[in-house]
C-alpha cells in the first residue's frame, strides 16, 4: 500500500455519547447517593456534596472558614495526625467549597478504604475547630486578602459582580478584612452543624468499591439527622448597574483589566445549545474571534476569553482579559465590535466547522477519565440537568447552522445590555 504525504488524512468524526448512568441509591433520610463502579483500577473517590457554599453562610467568610478549619483537628485527631494518616496511605482528602456547595472528597486505592473512611466521617461530623488554629487562619486569609485586593484582575471581578447582583449578594466576590476579623468561632460551629449534614447531601461514588462499603456507607448518612438549614431568602438579581461602563483607578497604570459580561440562560433553555456554540466562536477558545483580533491582531494582550458560567441560581456571560494601560478604549472598540459582527454577519461555513470540531475534540477531552464524566455527572446532577446532557448538547451543537447563530447573537448579545468595567490603565 502506497501512503501519500502531499494528502492530510480524513479528519474521523468524534463520538457524541459521553453520557454514563450511575446507580442511584436514596437513604430515608433524604440523601442521594450515585454509584459509578469500575473495577479496572483498584482506586475509589467519594465525594461528600453539602449545602455549605456562600449561598447558605449567615455571615460573609463563614462558609470559607469552616470548610478550610474542617483538617485542622477532630475531635480524636490533630491536624498533624489526619494529614499523617492521608499521607502514610497515599492518599488524597480535600475540602473545596465555592458559591452553592462545599464537597469533601477523598481519594485512594480501594484496599485502604476501611481505614480511610472512618476518618473522613469524623472530619465532617466532629471538627473540633480549635480556637488557636481559627486564630492563625483567619489572619492567613486576612494577608491573601490584603494582597489580592492589590491585582487589578480581582477588583475588576470584584467590581463586575457588584454590579451586577448587588455588593452583598452570595454571588459576589467582595469581602473585607473587617468582616473576617470579626467572625467568632460559635459562627463556623452553628453553620457546620446546620450545612454539614447528610440528609440534604449529594454522594459521589466512582471507581473501585464493593457492595458491601457502598451499603456501610448509606448506613452512615441514613442514621444522621436532617438539618435545621434554611434556604437563604435571597434579593432578586439587581441587574447591572446604571452606568454600562464602570472605570476604576488603581496604583497600577501600566496594566488594566477588563470584565464585561451579562446574566444569561440556564442550560436547560432551549437556546443554549446556540448560545454555547456562539461563545465559542467569540472567545470560547485559542482560535476564536476575540484571540485573533485583540491578541495576534492588534497585540494588546496575551489572552482574552469568553465564557458562560453556571452557578444554582445564576447563569453568566462573560469576557475577560488583562491589557494594556493605554489600549483600554482600543480594546473595549474591538469587543463591542466583534460582538456587532456576530450580530450583523453569518458565521462563515469554515469558521462554523473548525469550531465544532474543535468543541467536539474538546466535549471528548473533558469525558477521557473516569472521574471526569463523573464530573460531568456531577455538575449536570447539581444543575437539575438530564444524565444525557453532554451527549445531547454536542449532538444539538453538531446540528447547527449559522442563521440560529445569527439569530441568537441578536437575541442575547446586544451591546446595551452589556455591564463592562475597567479596574487600573491610563483613560484617555
């Protein structure tokens, strides 16, 4: 067989079913459990999902300073002894928490489970939060805070989430040294013992577990109470503020960074599928419009993206870069006009393709393991989503002709809705 190089091989389309179904198992207490078995490797991670994330916190800081206090000693074990423990059998034990849920996870290989598993039950159930480690940690936060609040990048978020839901509303990132200074330690205690419980959790189970570990552990959660945790009442989202341009002097003049963005649709609507596609094309990756205008056109930065987010009870659109000092008006032309361009010109046959292929490869690189359909799963789970979701929305992607992005850029990106604020540079 003869092989030709002048002729590039057939580009092969990519699968479209990224989809997996765990087993569902409900305790009566009211906790969820998704079981995802694989007995290739002999690893196992379980993830314990709370309700503990900003949007439940009594007070600002108190949602971050519990799930960061919650390795730093039990009631049986010091924090040298937990980290010890992890350590002596390989093993992974972390604790994130982010705007709508804080997650215990726990990985290892599935021999040690027995041992490790009593021990993460006992971080989440008996924190000692003891009074000299909440001390310290509340003075590191309190310098990170000091530092960040000097970065054009976080002031810039800062400010475009104020305006856009109000400066104390959970979605926001603004927080002050003052209100950290003043959290006690009876405020993370009341919250652990109202949030941190397993009737209204999510569990994740993926991996290398046996019948018998997955039942032990729906023993556990079912036995707990349920919690006396209320959904916060919570002020309509605002919208942006009255100015659509919000400009914002720092010490840095040499530098300014640029959000602009606008709430926007739940996945579950049945325009994202355009919108999506639509984002990617404008900023959605290295080869998009944003990049080739303002990065290797016009060399104002290094990188600008677009994105579309999805918390509980929010949906955003954003764009966001860090530019030159004196190229902000420069920069904000070329957004507002690649935006206009979408609404006013179809999408080019080429263009369209290339950006499908390139979201197909990149649908296909974030399902590649195990633990990142489970992800997927997770996040479509929290989300209210479908267990297919993924799988259809590629293949609604695949299905799309330029006129539905035409139509739904005139829709959802029209120029006066768009929030943009500018934190540090030179304005002219």
């Amino acid at each position: 067989m003869s092989l030709t190089r002048t002729i590039a091989p057939a580009i092969a389309d990519l699968p479209t079913d990224l989809s997996i179904v765990p087993e569902v198992k409900y305790a009566s207490s009211g906790a969820r459990m998704h079981v995802y078995k694989n007995h290739i490797q002999p690893v196992v991670r379980i993830e314990f999902v709370f309700k503990a994330g900003k949007w439940y916190q009594p007070k600002a800081g108190v949602a971050s300073l519990t799930a960061k206090m919650l390795k730093e000693g039990t009631a049986f074990h010091t924090a040298k002894e937990i980290a010890d423990t992890v350590d002596y059998y390989g093993a992974s034990l972390e604790i994130t928490h982010g705007f709508d849920r804080a997650t215990v996870t726990l990985y290892c290989l599935s021999k040690f489970l027995p041992f490790l598993l009593p021990l993460t039950f006992e971080i989440i159930q008996q924190p000692s939060f003891p009074e000299k480690e909440f001390a310290l940690m509340k003075q590191r936060v309190i310098q990170t805070l000091t530092v960040d609040k000097q970065k054009n990048g976080y002031l810039a978020t800062e400010t475009f989430t104020g305006a856009l839901y109000g400066k104390y509303h959970p979605y926001t990132t603004f927080i002050s040294e003052e209100e950290i200074s003043a959290l006690r330690l009876t405020d993370l205690q009341d919250f652990h013992s109202q949030a941190y419980t397993f009737p209204s959790s999510e569990i994740f189970i993926t991996g290398d577990i046996t019948d018998a570990a997955v039942e032990g552990i729906l023993t556990l959660i079912t036995s707990q109470k349920a919690s006396s945790l209320q959904e916060p009442v919570i002020s309509p989202l605002k919208g942006h503020a009255e100015d659509r341009l919000i400009i914002e002097k720092t010490s840095n003049d040499l530098q300014a960074s640029i959000r602009a963005g606008k709430p926007i649709i739940h996945p579950s609507h049945p325009d994202y599928p355009a919108l999506y596609l639509l984002n990617h094309v404008l900023g959605g990756y290295f080869g998009s419009r944003l990049m080739k205008n303002i990065r290797e056109d016009k060399g104002f930065t290094y990188g600008i993206y677009s994105s579309l987010s999805h918390k509980e009870h929010s949906s955003l659109f954003s764009i966001g870069t860090d530019t030159k000092g004196d190229k902000i008006e420069e920069t904000l032309a070329e957004i507002l006009k690649e935006i206009a361009l979408l609404r006013n010109e179809l999408v080019p046959e080429n263009e369209l393709a290339t950006t499908k292929k390139h979201l197909a490869g990149k649908f296909l690189s974030d399902h590649a393991t195990l633990f990142d359909k489970m992800d997927k799963y997770k996040s479509n789970t929290i989300l209210n989503l479908g267990t297919d979701f993924s799988s259809q929305l590629l293949e609604k992607i695949a299905d799309l002709e330029a006129s539905q992005l035409l139509e739904a850029a005139n829709k959802y990106f029209q120029e006066e809705d768009l929030l943009q604020v500018v934190t540090g540079g030179a304005t002219k």
